[in-house]
C-alpha cells in the first residue's frame, strides 16, 4: 500500500479517515481486551453491594457489545486506499463508505430516546446487534461498492444504538457513589480501539483482503448477540412515548444536513467543492432550528423525540460542551497524525498503527482508575489536568516538521491520550448524574448527537486549515497549522473545564 499521496487525496482520505476514526468514540477486536473489559467491568460493579448478579451480567453484556461496534467504526481507518484499488473507485467515492456511516449514526441516535423510553432492554439490544451483525456479514459478502455501502449503513444503524443504551442502562443500575468507576469502564469500550484498530486492519490488509476485517469482526459480534440473547435482563420502565412523525422526518435534513455540509468541506479542503455542501450546511441548521422550536412545542405535553430539558441542569450543559471542544480539538490528533506519521515521516500504515498503539492503551486502561479517583475527588482537578495536557501537547504537535524523532510523537501521543482519558470519564458522569431518571435515555442521546456534529466541524475546520496552507506552502506547514488551531480550540476547553463541580453522585456518601 503507496504511503505517499499528495496533498489533494491526502486531504480525501484524512475526511474519510476521520468520519470512520472518530465517534465520539471506539474500541477494537483482540479477544484478550475484551476479556479485560468484562473482568474490569464486573470487579468495579460487583464491590457495589446494592448491584445484582444480574446487574453485572447486564453491564457486563453491554460493555463487550459496545466494545465490538465501535471497533468496527476504526477498523477500516487505513483500508480506504486499498479498497480504492480493490473496488477500481476513486477517493471521493471512497469516502462515502465513511461519510455514510457517519450520517446514518447523526440522523438514528436523535431517535435512541425515544426508543430506549418505548422499548425493553433486550428488545433494543437485539436490535442493535441484530442490524450490526446483519450489515458486518452483508459487508463480508459484498461483490461490490454499492452493496458494501449498504452495509455500512445498516452496521450504522446498530451502532447508534449501543452507546446511548450502554449509558442509559449504567446511569438505572448502578449507585451514584459507583458511577465514576464504572464509568471508567466505558473509557475501555470506547477508546482503546483507535489505537489497536489501525494495527489490526494493517495486519489483516497485509496479508488478507480486505473482505477479513470484517470476516473477524463478524465471530465477536455474532458471540455478544447470543449471550445478550441468553442472559440480557430488561431494566428501568417503558413508558408509552409517542412517536411524533415531523420530528423523526426534520432530523434527517437537520442532523445529516449539518453533519454532511461540514464534512464535505472538510473534505474538500474548502475550496472546489461547488455549492452542494454549502446548501445542505444551510438546509441542515434551518431545519436543526425547526427541529428545535419542536421539541419545545412536544415538551409542553411530555412527547419531544428529544427531550431538550436536560439543558436545564447546569452541568449537563457544561459538560456537553466540554465533551464538544474536545472532540473538536481530539481531531488534530485523530486525522491528522496518521497523515503526518505516513506522509512526512513516511511510515507503513501497520507502523502507523503501531505507533498509535501505547496512546490508545494507555486511554483505556486508565479510565477505571481515573474514574475511581473521579468519585473520591470530584471532576474539577481531573478535567483542568487534562485540559492543560491537550493544550501543551497539541502546541507540540504544532511544532512537528520532517526531522521530528518518531518517539517523540509517539510520546506526545501518549500524553494527549492521558489528558483525553481525564476529560472524557469526568464530563460524562458530571453531566448525566444530576439528570432524572425520564432524561436518562435523552441525555445520552443528545450528548453522542453532539459528539458526531462536533466530530464533523473538526473535521471540516483542521482538514480545510490543512489543505489550504499545504496546497500554497507544503503538507508540513499545513499540518502544522491545522495543529495550531486545535491547540487554540482546546484552550476553550480549558475554561470549560475550570466550570465544573461536583454532582450528586461524584462523591461518597451519596
């Protein structure tokens, strides 16, 4: 696989890679990390005395599964070129397979509260899995582009489940003392697999076809769907939520409007993109308003798609918009970094992997302990290190030029992925524990509906910074400036971080 592309293409597959790198969120598909996920999970729950075996294998179940979905979402992160070759597309076409993606989770998770609210557990459970797994063997199969789409948009469509789901269903079982530490859990779910799933793909694509990502992807999904299927318990009350049809019609425009327009730019560096991406980035905020002024009309008789009320807790609403700048900020390291390590220091993508590996680790497996320390300390000394952290080593990163040493960056990775792993834990409890239990499932929803809007800006504002100054004065002036400005976006996070205080539940005693 060529490791070198020019400016152009870079900036194509970068939005490509970034659409697929970053949900808000990912893991990846080695079975020992998985078994570590689960015996982490079920130490931190089961030292809780007022959590049932059952509550465990719930969490447990939940956690594995979430784990498998997102590491799907990462693992194709460095096959685009190759399916460019395979599929005989080009890079535009390509990224649709990541832009797709994209727009079927921001248009189904503003849906995931009112489906949480109307049904069980373990209905919404099969469903989700039930689609991923359909659309992971769909893709294995696929005899062409068209068909491998298709099964990214169903895989899509699961994935938007599980998260909100694995939030909502922590937030009913576990005690407010416990909620940090398990939540820490979730930091193993949903980080570990932008480091692994590089290296994984890089391997597989080394020496298999592409068509094995999935093949391997496919066994762990199908296992987490039988056991969910044997043992997932239903818990909280469904309530008969209505279905309100406008809504659901407005989030298609508003939400994959917004996320498709900022992408599109992104992904054409600004400029040459024609008109389309401008018109569905207009289209999209006048029906996110539409959608909006809804919402506020349905909260009169209790029947919002999405339950905007949560915004009336202060710490919900400051932790969303940490989460928000951070993952804006996150992008720099997210997109731009690969590109960096296999365009300027010249890199094979497996070597790329592996040295995103120590930072991905290092992201997850200190989740649980930062978010025991979140419950004994409160999140406020824990989000203003990591703020500072992603300040210092983005400004690093804005340093970097064609003789930077590899161990340096893969040092300043490692760091970046610390101060991240002390942001993320803290901002999700702080923010969904002083919620009621009816906003549960909508906190959650709004909060991942947030993250892929915010995931698309970053990457319409870093991959447009770098493509516009790399075209007049070369990829290492463009990295660099693009570096730059998330540096700058991440001091907001800074401030935002100093705002927060402890919730109901972030201490003992509680």
């Amino acid at each position: 696989m060529p490791s070198d592309v020019t400016s152009d293409s870079s900036s194509q597959s970068a939005a490509g890679s970034v659409d697929a790198a970053t949900r808000d969120a990912a893991t990846t598909g080695d079975a020992m990390v998985v078994d570590a996920t689960a015996h982490q999970a079920a130490v931190d729950v089961t030292t809780s005395s007022r959590m049932s075996r059952e509550s465990v294998t719930v969490i447990v179940t939940l956690l594995v599964a979430t784990f498998v979905v997102i590491l799907n979402e990462t693992i194709m992160n460095v096959a685009l070129q190759r399916l460019m070759t395979d599929l005989h597309i080009d890079a535009p076409t390509v990224q649709w397979l990541a832009t797709g993606f994209m727009l079927t989770m921001a248009v189904v998770i503003p849906t995931t509260g009112f489906i949480l609210q109307r049904l069980t557990t373990r209905a919404v459970f099969l469903l989700a899995m039930g689609l991923f797994s359909g659309g992971t063997l769909l893709a294995t199969l696929a005899p062409g582009f068209e068909v491998l789409l298709l099964a990214r948009i169903v895989q899509a469509g699961g994935t938007a489940i599980m998260l909100p789901l694995l939030m909502t269903t922590i937030l009913t079982l576990v005690p407010l003392s416990r909620r940090g530490a398990v939540m820490g859990n979730v930091t193993i779910a949903i980080s570990v697999a932008p480091a692994l799933g590089p290296t994984v793909s890089g391997i597989i694509l080394d020496h298999f076809s592409w068509r094995f990502m999935f093949g391997f992807v496919l066994p762990v999904a199908l296992a987490a769907l039988a056991i969910g299927a044997r043992f997932l318990t239903n818990v909280g009350e469904r309530n008969a939520a209505t279905l309100d049809f406008l809504s659901v019609v407005l989030t298609v425009p508003a939400f994959g409007g917004v996320v498709y327009g900022l992408s599109q730019i992104g992904g054409h560096g600004g400029s040459g993109s024609g008109a389309a991406p401008v018109i569905a980035l207009v289209v999209g905020v006048v029906c996110l308003v539409v959608f909006v002024l809804r919402q506020l009309k349905l909260q009169k008789s209790d029947a919002p798609l999405l339950d905007l009320r949560a915004f009336n807790f202060r710490m919900f609403t400051v932790s969303t918009l940490l989460m928000v700048v951070a993952m804006m900020a996150l992008f720099g390291g997210v997109i731009l970094l690969p590109l960096y390590l296999q365009n300027t220091l010249h890199l094979q993508p497996m070597e790329t992997g592996l040295a995103l590996l120590p930072g991905g680790l290092a992201m997850g497996l200190l989740g649980p302990v930062i978010g025991r320390l979140f419950d004994k300390v409160g999140p406020l000394p824990l989000t203003v290190s990591g703020s500072v952290l992603m300040v210092l080593t983005l400004w690093q990163f804005s340093l970097l030029n064609d003789q930077s040493a590899l161990w340096w960056v893969i040092v300043l990775h490692v760091v970046l992925s610390f101060g991240l792993a002390l942001l993320f834990t803290p901002a999700f409890t702080t923010g969904l524990n002083p919620l009621p239990p009816h906003l549960y499932s909508h906190g959650s929803a709004i909060m991942s509906t947030l993250q892929q809007v915010a995931g698309a800006a970053g990457t319409a504002l870093l991959v447009s910074v770098f493509a516009v100054v790399s075209a007049a004065s070369g990829i290492v002036a463009g990295m660099q400036a693009a570096f730059f400005v998330a540096t700058v976006i991440s001091v907001v996070a800074v401030v935002l971080a100093a705002m927060m205080r402890r919730t109901e539940g972030a201490g003992h005693g509680h």
